[in-house]
C-alpha cells in the first residue's frame, strides 16, 4: 500500500542475485513518492550493530546528486522492497512476526549473514516509498515499535554482556531520556 516499483527495478535485482551466487538478499534504492521528488530515502543500509543502530546511506540527498553507483555491501537490504533467494527463504523461515512492523527486514538480513549469504544494495534498481505510512510519522505507535522492536533486535542478536554493558546504557540514555524529553519539549508526551 505505500511502495511502488519503477518500470525494470525487478529485472535488475534479479541480475544481481544471478550475478554473484554468494549474494541472498538484495534491494533497491527508495526514493520518496512526492511528485517531482528524487529525494532519497535508503540508499544502503548500514549498522552500529551493538548499539542497534541503522542508517542509510545518502538520506535526504537527491538522486541527482547521488548517481546511482554499482551494487554495494550493505548490513541489511531495506523491507520496503527486497529480493531473496527461494532456497534462503526456505532454510530460513519467514519474517519473524515478534516484529511485527520494522527490524524484521534487519533480523532476516543478519540470520541471513550469520549463515554466510551476502545482502546488497542494487542502486540502478528504485522503488518510490511513502515513508511512515503503516504507523504515521512521528505518530505514538511509530516511536511505541521503533522503540521496543530495537530491545526485541538487541536481545535476540546480542550476547548477553554486550546487551547489558553496551546496549542497555545507550538505549536508555539516547532512545528513552532523550526522545521522552523531544516529546514533552514538543507538546507530544501528554
């Protein structure tokens, strides 16, 4: 209901996987929907892993700006649009419905990874994404998932001093302090 794939961006990220038999999970670049728009939205997605932290790669930029390069390494391919090899989907299950909405796309990306697959980023292939559109941007239920999906991501993938020692710290000093005083700085906490 809220991504739309550009004529060919399917033929090119089946090339990819074709290319390179290592590789198990590719996406797209996003760009966003707004008419006349080339403004990007994920162009590659990499991590702090112990912090459970993401970002992507050019966010905000144009595509003008950023032509787009070859297929890169990434640390997980983008749910919006992905492709993954059948015989990986297989061996390793569907999405994990704990998620329910964001980190499942990443969780799938690292059980990939852990069993030797590559992810990659198909820049030539794009997709246009309404961003937020399942929650609503900056709605209680966007920051309610993002909030306890990352917790989720961490005690799954994280050993348990890294979780304690590293994660734990972070997550409560940057993602509850700071975002519930954002909120009640913004009117938005009540």
């Amino acid at each position: 209901n809220d991504a739309f794939v550009e004529p060919g961006a399917l033929d090119v990220l089946l090339e990819e996987l074709q290319r390179d038999d290592r590789v198990g999970v590719v996406g797209p670049r996003v760009l966003a929907v707004e008419p006349g728009s080339d403004r990007i939205l994920d162009d590659g997605m990499l991590t702090i892993p112990w912090l459970m932290q993401q970002r992507g790669r050019h966010v905000g930029q144009t595509a003008g700006t950023c032509p787009p390069g070859d297929p890169i390494a990434v640390d997980y391919v983008n749910g919006t649009c992905l492709m993954i090899r059948w015989d990986l989907w297989r061996k390793l299950g569907e999405l994990d419905e704990v998620f329910f909405a964001y980190f499942e796309d990443w969780d799938l990306s690292l059980r990939a990874r852990e069993g030797g697959s590559l992810c990659r980023h198909v820049p030539r292939a794009t997709i246009r994404h309404r961003h937020a559109a399942t929650a609503g941007q900056g709605s209680r239920l966007l920051h309610f998932l993002l909030t306890r999906n990352r917790v989720l991501m961490a005690r799954k993938h994280l050993n348990g001093m890294i979780f304690v020692c590293v994660f734990l710290p972070y997550f409560l000093m940057s993602r509850v302090l700071f975002k519930s005083l954002q909120l009640a700085a913004s009117g938005r906490f009540a």
